[in-house]
C-alpha cells in the first residue's frame, strides 16, 4: 500500500534510463544523497555531473549539454531550483527550448521541520508563469516510474517535482499516465475533487468516505499543471455542482489557480474553493503536521467539500479516521 | 586573555557542545558536523568579544552576527541560550511543532538571530547591507559572519566578497569554517574549491588563517580585523567538522544526520557531561 519516495522511483528509474542511453546525464547540486543519485554516480561516472552548491550554475550547464545532444536531468531541492534559478531556467532552459529536465526535489513541505528556507510552495506558481515550460507533480511511485519515461522521450524542457517522504500507491497496475492529461480518479456529480501530487492519496480517500455516506464526489487527479487538461476539469465543472482542488502549494498560482483561470474564462460559474498553503510563511513541522495544521487531510478535505456543497457537517456521520497516515 | 579566561570560554564551549547534542538527540533531525565545527568561533564571538544585551535584542548599538550557513542553526541557538537570550530549556524544542527554534534560523521568531538564513549563499550580502549601514550612521557596531566552505560554491558570495572591498567595508569580519567538507564528500572532491585564502585575497581582503578551535589564536585574528582599515577581512578558520565528539569528527555522514539515543549518551559522556 505505502510505496517508495517517489525522488527514489525517479532515480532508480532513470539509472535504467541511462544504462541504456548514454545521452542521459544526471546533475546534482551537493544533493546526489537526497536525490538517491549516489549508485548513479558510482555506476555510471561518466554520466553523472556534481557541481557543488551552485543552483544557477547547474541549469546553465545543463542548458549547455542539451544543446550538445545531451540529455541532462538537474536534482536539486526544489525551493533552490525554482526560486535562485528562476531566471536560468526562463532564459537558458525555457525560452532556449533546451532539452532539460528540471527535477525539484523535496518539494512542497517534505522538509516541513526546517523551516521556510527549504519549503517550496511557490514553485509550481513560478515555473508554470513561464511560458514553454511544462510543469508536472506525479502522486505515485507508479506514475513516476513512467512520467520520467515519457519525460526522457518527449523533446523539451520540464520542470518535475518530487517529494521526500514514502508516498502511498494511487494507481492500480496497468495504469498508463500521459503527459498532459488528467485521470478520472473516481466518477461522481455532486463535486469534483481536483488534486496533484503527495494528496492525491488523501483526495481520493475523501472522496470515497464522501461515497459512503452518499455524497457523490468526483476526484479528478492533474499530475501535469501545464498544459492542463482543460477538457477534463472542464466537463467536471459542468457534469457537478462544485469545484475543491487540493493541494500541497501556496492558495496562488498553482492547480487551483489554474483551475480556477479556466473556469472563469469559460463562462464557468459554480461554488469553487482552493485548499493549500495560504499567504503566509507555512507554519513549521513535519509534512504530516503541516498538512494537519492547514486541513490537507482526508478529514480537512472532507470538510471543506461539505462547506462548498451546504452540507452541515453533524449531518453525515464523521467517523473519519486518517488512513495510511 | 588568561588562562583563567580561557578556561572559561573552554568550559563554555563544552557546555555549548552538549546542547547541540541533546537538542538534534530530542529533535531527531539536523546537523551536527557543521554545528560542532564552529562552536569556538561562536564562543569567542558571543562570550568574548561582541557588544549586544540579551534583554534588548535590536539595541541598535549590537554588533551583529550573521550564521550564512543556516544549517548550523544548533550552534547559533545554543549560544544564544548562553547568552541569555532565551531560556537553556526550550533548546529541546528544536524542530518541534510550533517551536520558536525551527530547523533553519528565523529573525522573526527567535531571540537574538540576525537573519533568516539556510539557504546558502546570501549572509554575506546581508552582512554587507548591514556594515554599509553601519558606515552611513556613523555607528561603531561591527558586523560578524560565518560561512561554510562548501557554501561558497555559490556565486553570490563572491558578489559580496566584490561588494565589501569596493564599499571597504573595514567592520565587517568574515569567519569561513574551514572543515574541508560538505553534504557529497569531502569539499575538493565536490569542487576544485580551494585556497579560499589565495582567492579572498585576490578579490581584495585581508584575509587570516588561524585555528578555529583555538580561542587565543581567534582573538589575535578578530583583533588584527578590527584594526585593519580600509578593507574587510576574512578568517579562514581551519576546523574540524563533528568536534568534540571522536566519532563525528571529519566524518561527511554526520553532516546532517542526528545521533540516537545511545550515539548522544556516548557523546556527552566524550564531553565529560553525562
Ligand atoms: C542554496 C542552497 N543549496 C543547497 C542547500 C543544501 N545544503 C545544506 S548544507 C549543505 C552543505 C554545506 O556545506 P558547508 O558550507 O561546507 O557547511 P559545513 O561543512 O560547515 O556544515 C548543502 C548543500 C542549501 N541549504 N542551500
Ligand atoms: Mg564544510
């Protein structure tokens, strides 16, 4: 039930990658431990760039070897890959159209205890503002495994984030995700559920307990925020009466935000709410304390659809126990 | 300084010493290596030289000191302790929940601290902004900062290291902890970072080398700072990383790895404090 971390799928995977394909080149920031990266290294020297605490001068690297046929990966925790290399990955690695993969590590609050300095819940704001740049937060190891797949095959730039901790499964064997497209998670009208990432696991779990007590709650997983799959999360506005997206971001710019762009500019006016980190330096705990403190749980999320249906709460039956946490 | 005097900042230091291994103990996360490595500069700075009032933080008369390398939050809390800026006991609620002592120093929340640091790179620029005020108010105060070895790989520094010999910013005193390692290994095999004295001074500082764990030798160095003029001036303090404890010394897996319970009673014992 409770898998890998999903920075540890990736790595795995990738060294596969690059047995096979010595165009694949890793680079690490003094971060090859935290990225899984140090059996990469030992394996496949020749395939693997260390360049010190130096997140500017990585991208620029990276950018460099692409437009030598390279394939290079970037690991570096993703608070320093966003927000110092914001303008490298704008002008080398996006605008340039560089073939570089821009994995942010440690994303969101996977390093909740350390403080704001390591939080990173700005990203998905600040890459998917800047255009070319797709942006994409896998939920599984499965869907991770075979996103970096697809990655290492599609030409162009992205920007990944992974998390730190175990994260539980999603997704049943045999599930194929694609680049840019949604997953109907579980089919309901009442609301939809839309949700990214390390939540998905919870979203879903809310949104089966909301089944259980005859709310029919769709959940909606988007691991690609741009381009977003507008059809899905369109025809989810239109076939239920309200709109939770979940995630683990600031309340501005991220799934929500893009949710939200869409159904306004579509005519699309239903009870919406965005649940995530609001504006504020996140408070300062584990990630499971975090998402606690800001209701990113099974139970905040079933409370929050209630809200945004009516529903008062003593009138379903709240015998809600956290799962897999 | 006597050796009385000595003996009090040696005592002092290993007072320090313990905390840091209780509090990452009780908080089961953290960083020890860098912490233990700078504990005399820390004790020096804090018990022999600075001018500040635990009971009036922003006295706008302080000397400041600025911890760049953020992760060595541990040292930085438990000298503030110390010195009375907060209570000995909340040290134990490193990383906790709701604690005012989070992984990475925050100015808002804690006592004492500077600046909001951990992510490596920007104290110096800091540090500068504060000399530079320093100069425009005709303050004496003097600005101290510590950087890590590893952490100037990062670019921005020496955008700093440029900015304080053009502003000749002669109150201001950096410290590097020189303990030749980082998270990936050891730091020359990281990087072809080295002879960071041969580098500072090509940018223009005065630069010295002490001992970094020798306090006589670190109140030389800071003295032969304050009276240099017209420059700033870096101390490359050769340190040990894990010191004090003999089974984190120079060891890189003890960068950022808290000890166990056993590994922390072993350690305090080591210390002469369990
Ligand atoms: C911008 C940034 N990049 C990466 C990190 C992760 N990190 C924390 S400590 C560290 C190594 C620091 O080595 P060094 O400066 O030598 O510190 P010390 O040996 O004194 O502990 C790294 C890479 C960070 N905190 N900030
Ligand atoms: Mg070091």
């Amino acid at each position: 039930m409770t898998g890998k971390p999903n920075q540890f799928i990736l790595s795995q995977t990738l060294l596969e990658l690059a047995k096979e394909d010595e165009r694949v080149i890793a680079l690490v920031c003094d971060s090859r431990f935290s990225a899984h990266l140090a059996e990469f290294a030992a394996v496949l020297p020749r395939q693997f760039i260390e360049v010190g605490i130096a997140e500017q001068n990585v991208v620029g690297i990276a950018a460099g070897l692409a437009t030598c046929g390279k394939i290079p990966f970037v690991f570096t925790p993703a608070p320093f890959l966003s927000m110092r290399s914001a303008e490298q990955i704008k002008i080398d690695v996006a605008y340039s159209q560089t073939n570089v993969k821009l994995v942010g590590i440690s994303g969101g609050v996977s390093y909740g205890a350390l403080g704001t300095t390591h939080h990173s819940l700005q990203d998905l704001a600040v890459m998917r503002a800047i255009p070319g740049l797709p942006v994409v937060v896998p939920s599984d190891n499965r869907e991770t495994a075979l996103l970096v797949r697809e990655l290492k095959e599609h030409r162009g730039p992205v920007y990944l984030r992974t998390g730190r901790g175990p994260v539980p499964d999603v997704h049943e064997a045999g599930f194929v995700p694609k680049l840019g497209k949604g997953c109907l998670l579980l089919p309901g009208i009442d609301l939809a559920i839309v949700v990214c990432g390390e939540l998905v696991r919870a979203a879903l779990d809310a949104g089966i307990f909301l089944h259980e007590r005859g709310i029919s709650a769709r959940v909606v997983e988007i691991h690609t925020i741009k381009p977003l799959d507008e059809e899905l999360i369109l025809e989810a506005a239109r076939e239920t009466k309200a709109i939770l997206t979940v995630e683990e971001h600031s309340v501005y710019g991220g799934l929500g935000s893009a949710v939200a762009e869409l159904l306004v500019q579509n005519r699309l006016s239903i009870p919406m709410r965005i649940l995530g980190i609001p504006d504020e330096p996140a408070i300062v705990g584990s990630q499971l304390e975090v998402f606690r403190y800001y209701g990113l749980t099974l139970e905040g999320i079933v409370a929050e659809a209630l809200k945004l249906l009516g529903v008062d709460i003593t009138d379903i039956k709240t015998d809600i126990k956290v799962k897999g946490a | 300084m006597t050796d009385q005097e000595r003996a009090a900042l040696t005592d002092r230091a290993r007072r320090i010493r313990g905390h840091i291994i209780k509090m990452l103990a009780a908080a089961g996360s953290g960083h020890p290596g860098g912490s233990l490595s700078a504990v005399e500069i820390l004790t020096f700075l804090y018990f022999r030289r600075m001018r500040y009032d635990p009971k009036n933080p922003q006295w706008p008369d302080r000397d400041r000191f600025v911890l760049s390398k953020g992760h060595a939050a541990p040292v930085l809390y438990a000298t503030l302790a110390e010195a009375g800026f907060f209570p000995v006991e909340t040290l134990t609620t490193l990383r906790r929940f709701g604690s005012i002592l989070q992984g990475h120093p925050d100015m808002k929340k804690t006592p004492g601290v500077e600046m909001s640091t951990g992510s490596l790179g920007q104290g110096l620029s800091a540090a500068n902004g504060m000399a530079l005020a320093g100069k425009l108010d005709k303050k004496d105060y003097r600005v101290y900062v510590l950087l890590g070895d590893g952490e100037i790989e990062e670019g921005q520094i020496w955008e700093a290291a440029m900015t304080a010999v053009h502003y000749k910013l002669d109150n201001l005193t950096a410290f590097l902890d020189y303990n030749h390692l980082q998270i990936d290994g050891r730091i020359e095999e990281v990087k072809s970072n080295t002879d960071p004295v041969g580098r500072f001074r090509s940018f223009g500082w005065h630069v010295l080398e002490v001992d970094g764990h020798d306090f006589a030798a670190l109140e030389r160095a800071v003295d032969e700072a304050q009276a240099t003029k017209g420059k700033p001036t870096m101390i490359v303090a050769h340190t040990v990383k894990g010191k004090g404890v003999s089974f984190m010394e120079n060891q890189v897996g003890w960068h950022g790895t808290a000890p166990k319970p056993e590994e922390a009673q072993k350690a305090l014992a080591e210390l002469g404090l369990a």
